[in-house]
C-alpha cells in the first residue's frame, strides 16, 4: 500500500511544496496541481470565527473565555487547548 500522497489529476507521486502564509501547500510536481495543505502546528493565538474572530485570546473577557470552553462542544482540540490555556492562565495571575 502506497503511503505517499499521489495527485488526483495525473496520479504522480512526485510533489513539492509551496508556502502560502500560514498554509504550506502540496503540489503535484508534474502538473502543478494542488494536493493537500500540510500541517504546520503553530498556536493558536487568536479566535479564528464568530464575533470576535481575530481577537487574541488574551483580550477576550473572561465571560466569553468560559462560555466558550462550556459551550462550543464542535471545536477543534487545537481551539479548544488555546481556550483553556488562556483560561489557566488568567486563574494563575494574582488578583
């Protein structure tokens, strides 16, 4: 069973990679196509939907923090850690 990724237009296993900020793409190195987008694993740093979508964390209040971590069960676990992180934190800090 072949693991590598091949392209769906010409079937190739021959591919490259491509930055397109954040994203690393995967192309078909015959005809150019694009495969998949690679996982690059940074943080996340800010909210990336609804109302306040590009707000970083650490600027939500703290009413939305928890409501988010109690109420948004179709997150991601990568969105989900980054609520709960942030929310660690802030119960750290000394009042």
């Amino acid at each position: 069973m072949n693991s590598l990724p091949s392209c769906s237009h010409c079937f190739s296993s021959n591919t490259y990679t491509e930055p397109k900020p954040p994203h690393l793409g995967l192309y078909c190195g015959d005809c150019g196509k694009w495969i998949k987008w690679i996982a690059q694993n940074h943080p996340l740093e800010a909210m990336p939907f609804g109302k306040h979508k590009g707000t970083p964390f650490n600027k939500l209040s703290d009413e939305y923090l928890i409501w988010c971590i109690q109420n948004l069960s179709h997150v991601s676990d990568k969105l989900r850690l980054a609520l709960k992180t942030e929310h660690e934190k802030r119960k750290a800090r000394p009042q």
